[in-house]
C-alpha cells in the first residue's frame, strides 16, 4: 500500500520523519482492517465466552488507533483513514475458525512493522506507545489461541 509523503520533504530530519509517518499510517491501516476482521468475528460468534474473548480484544482497539494516529500527528504526518488491503474482509461463507485464525495471523502480522519501526527509528518520546500496542498484539495472539482453543 502507498502513502504520498509530503512533497515539502526536502532532506535531513524531516524526510526521516516522513518515512516514519507513512510506516506508521501502514501499520495504522492494518489495525483497522484487523479491526474488522474481528467485528465480523463477533458477528458469527454464537459461543459466549469465545465472544467474551473477542470482545476483550475489540475493546481496545479504538484507543490503539488513536494513539497511532496521535504519533503520526505528533512527527509531523497526517493519518491516513484507509484500511489494508491485504487485511480485507472474509467472505461470507467464512467459518467463525477461519475468521479467528485470520485475525490471529493479522495479529502477528502487525508486530513485525512496529518492532521494526522501533528497531530502525527508535523514536525517542514514542517507544513507549508504540511497545504497549506491541503488547497489546501480544496479548491478542494469547486471547484469540484461547478463543479457537489452541495453546500458544
């Protein structure tokens, strides 16, 4: 997926900065589409503690995007609305299994992106924000092995 830099993006901090914004508004754009994923979970979901679960892991995922979004405002970018192609929907005769399964690897799917963004920018004022939303994957991967009654 591509986001336009900011044609006034001449050299130096600023450039870097604009990398930065575009890697995140990716990484913004699969927690949406990852998001979605997880509605539609719920939706086909008829077991009330596997719903329970899938709302435990819903629950934060508005906050999550805003933090995102701040960051990206916060370095000088402009959060794109858009969600992830390579995240989309499930087809409606998808079970509730492969819907979970899906949302489970679009969980790990997003981790790489931000340890990745950690490890090469290092973001000095936003690590913090950004290993919380790592963890919250994290945690994520644990509910939704739980959910589909696999062990991680």
């Amino acid at each position: 997926m591509f986001f336009p830099v900011d044609a006034s993006c001449l050299a130096g901090a600023s450039c870097l900065m604009a990398e930065v914004a575009v890697r995140l508004n990716e990484i913004l754009a699969d927690e949406r589409a990852c998001r979605n994923t997880l509605q539609l979970a719920e939706v086909r979901c008829r077991d009330p503690g596997q719903k329970e679960l899938i709302r435990r892991v819903l629950a934060a995922y508005d906050q999550i995007c805003t933090e995102l979004e701040n960051i990206v405002r916060a370095i000088g970018g402009v959060p794109v609305p858009t969600q992830a192609a390579q995240f989309s929907p499930q087809p409606p005769e998808a079970s509730l299994t492969d819907t979970l399964k899906t949302a489970e690897s679009n969980q790990r799917d997003i981790i790489a992106p931000i340890d990745a963004v950690l490890e090469e920018h290092g973001l000095p004022g936003y690590g913090e924000p950004l290993l919380a939303i790592r963890q919250f994957h994290t945690d994520n991967i644990r509910w939704l092995a739980e959910a589909l009654g696999t062990r991680q």
